[in-house]
C-alpha cells in the first residue's frame, strides 16, 4: 500500500515535470515567433524601416559615384 503510494507520487511529479517543460518550450517558440513577426511587419511597413533603409542605401550609392567620377577627372602621374 504505501509503496503503490510512493509510485503514484513519483509518476505524478514525473508527469507534472513532463509537462511543465513542454509548455515552456511551446511559450519560448510563441515569443520567438511573435518577435519575427513583429520584425518583418516593421520592415515591410510603408513608411517603416524600408523607406529609412533605401535612403541610406541611395545616399551611399550617390556619395560612392560622386567620388568614382571625381577620381576618374584627375590627371594621372606617370
């Protein structure tokens, strides 16, 4: 009798421990999934992170053939 207690017990814990971590890794994949989510609606967003992006880019590619036309101008040494 007390032994059938004991098993009971130990099943029980064993379950209920089975169990919580199941549902931790379930909670820890919704908050990765949610935070992907909320990182791509921001990028896709108009007037979001895209548009600030593309300005940076543009801006970069503008400077860089500003000072690849500048440099094919000047004389050359021989």
């Amino acid at each position: 009798m007390m032994l059938q207690k004991i098993q009971n017990c130990i099943k029980e814990r064993c379950l209920m421990r089975s169990l919580g971590e199941k549902g931790q890794g379930i909670v820890e994949y919704a908050l990765i999934l949610a935070f992907v989510v909320v990182i791509a609606m921001a990028l896709t967003n108009a007037g979001g992170l895209q548009d600030k992006i593309k300005a940076v880019f543009t801006s970069v590619g503008n400077e860089v053939d500003k000072a690849g036309s500048n440099t094919s101008n000047s004389p050359t040494n021989p």
